[in-house]
C-alpha cells in the first residue's frame, strides 16, 4: 500500500506536560500491489478513519520540545465496501464468508515539536507571552 494519511486532531494539553488527541483521518489510496500486479483498481480511493492517542512530553528547551505517546487507528470504511467480497480469498474455501476490513492500528509516536513563539519577543514583552495569535 501507498497512503496519504491527513488526520484533524483535537488535542488537550495538561499542566503535568501530558496530552490526548482526538479526531477523524481521510486516508488517500495511492497505489497497491500484490508481487508485481498492480491492483489499485480494487480498492476504494479513500477511506475514513477514527484517531486517539495520548503522551507526555519527555524533555527538550524552551524552543523545541520532544513528546512520547501512541494513536490508536481504526477504519470506519471498508476499503472493499463497493464490492463487498474479499479481493483474494484461500485457494481450498468453498464456504467463505467475506468478512469486512477492520483492523485496529496501534503505534508509538515519538514527536518533535519546535515552539517559533520562543524565537520571536519584543522588547516590552514578558518572556512567558512572547508570541500572541490570534
């Protein structure tokens, strides 16, 4: 598989430096293969998925920081749903019952964050409110 993930997260940040996160992903589907076959054509274009995750922040300065924690996946979209049958199916099945695809995707997520609003202060500014958005 190549996929193009694009998740839109909620995340909560607590005073101890933990977090969690939440929210909907589109997966784009680029290209699949099986050996040398080309079988894009056999899946859907994209699919939707539900992300949460949570961690703590582990360490770093006041520029850039780095955060360690999971996101837990999982499809609300059957990559088949047009066709409702499995692609491939055991050689020896004569009863086979297709099942949908809805595997639960759990990772570990180390991330790197770099804070610009430490990089940018004026000189009536207090250090903690260097940067303001809006």
């Amino acid at each position: 598989f190549k996929i193009t993930q694009i998740p839109i997260m909620y995340r909560k940040n607590s005073d101890n430096g933990g977090y969690l996160e939440i929210g909907p992903q589109i997966s784009l589907i680029q290209s699949v293969t099986a050996g040398d076959n080309d079988v894009t054509s056999e899946f859907v274009k994209s699919s939707y998925d539900l992300v949460i995750g949570g961690g703590q922040y582990i360490g770093g300065a006041s520029a850039f920081g780095f955060n360690l924690g999971f996101r837990a996946t999982m499809p609300l979209v059957d990559i088949n749903a047009d066709r409702g049958y499995a692609i491939y199916k055991p050689a020896d099945a004569t009863d086979y019952t297709y099942k949908p695809y809805r595997n639960l995707f759990v990772a570990l997520v180390l991330e790197f964050n770099l804070n610009f609003g430490y990089l940018q202060h004026g000189p009536n500014c207090h250090p903690g409110t260097r940067f303001k958005l809006f």
